[in-house]
C-alpha cells in the first residue's frame, strides 16, 4: 500500500495529464535517476495500477473520496463520540487561524471541519450529502435579519 501510495503520489507530481505512453516515459526516466528504485517492470505494474485508480476516482465527489478514505482506515465504524471531539479541535484550529488572518491555515481547517463532519455523519449511519440537502432546504427561503454580522432568523427576530 505504501508502494501504492508512492507511485500515485509520483504519477501526479512527475506526469499527471499526459497522455499514457508518454507519462510512462517520464515516469520511469525520473525512477531511473533515483538508484534505489531498479525495478523497473514491477514499478510499471504499479504504475498502470495507479493509472486504473485514478481514472476511476476521476468521477467521484470530493465527499466520496473522503468517505472512501474513511473506510480504508475503517473510522466508519468508530464512535461518534471520539469524532465529535476532533470536530472540536479542528473547529479551535480554524478559528485561532481566522483570527490570525491565516488564509492557509483557514483553508486546512474548513477542510479538515468537514472531513470530520463526513467520518461523524459515517458514523451514526447517515449520508453527509443528504444531511447537507437538509440543512439547504431548512434556510433556502429563510426570511431574517443581519445583526452584527450574524444571520438572525426571522421567528427569532419575535
């Protein structure tokens, strides 16, 4: 697996977009410069491998992705509970980097929000797509008011 990951991490960083032969090509003449890796046929196995993968993760979402890792480190199964707290610290971890003005670290941690988010939803045995389509159909026609900065619903206004 570690091969695994090594060999897509390679394909995208030294030949990703090119058409098949060629990607090939520059993927071994850039093996070939690294002598620890001589193998080259067992590496060109891996690579078609990486190539099937790739195609194949193409057409999925960026959540199914994310639940696709999830599985792989078996976190579906996991209790909610635990998750909820790395929700927790990731959320401190985005709002220390808002009030830095840390653009990158508010990117990681919006992400990393939401990869918690769709391992908890996995978890209690829903889909993280469907909890989203509920929560947009809940404040699609909501009517309120803007205080301080905040979104006030409109029953809360009374």
């Amino acid at each position: 697996n570690k091969e695994k990951n090594e060999t897509l991490y390679e394909f995208k960083n030294v030949a990703y977009g090119l058409p098949f032969a060629t990607a090939l090509t520059r993927v071994a003449m850039h093996r070939s410069e690294d002598s620890e890796k001589t193998d080259l046929l067992s590496y060109i196995e891996r690579f078609e491998e990486a190539c099937k993968e790739l195609e194949k993760n193409k057409n999925m979402t960026t959540v199914q992705k994310v639940e696709q890792w999830a599985v792989e480190r078996n976190l579906h199964t996991q209790d909610p509970k635990v998750q909820i707290c790395k929700t927790v610290e990731e959320l401190g971890e985005l709002a220390r980097a808002i009030n830095k003005g840390d653009v990158k670290g508010q990117i990681d941690g919006i992400g990393d929000t939401v990869v918690t988010l769709i391992c908890i939803s996995m978890q209690l045995g829903l889909r993280f797509d469907d909890c989203l389509d509920y929560a947009y159909n809940e404040i699609k026609n909501r009517k309120g008011k803007l205080i301080n900065g905040s979104f006030v619903k409109e029953s809360d206004l009374k």
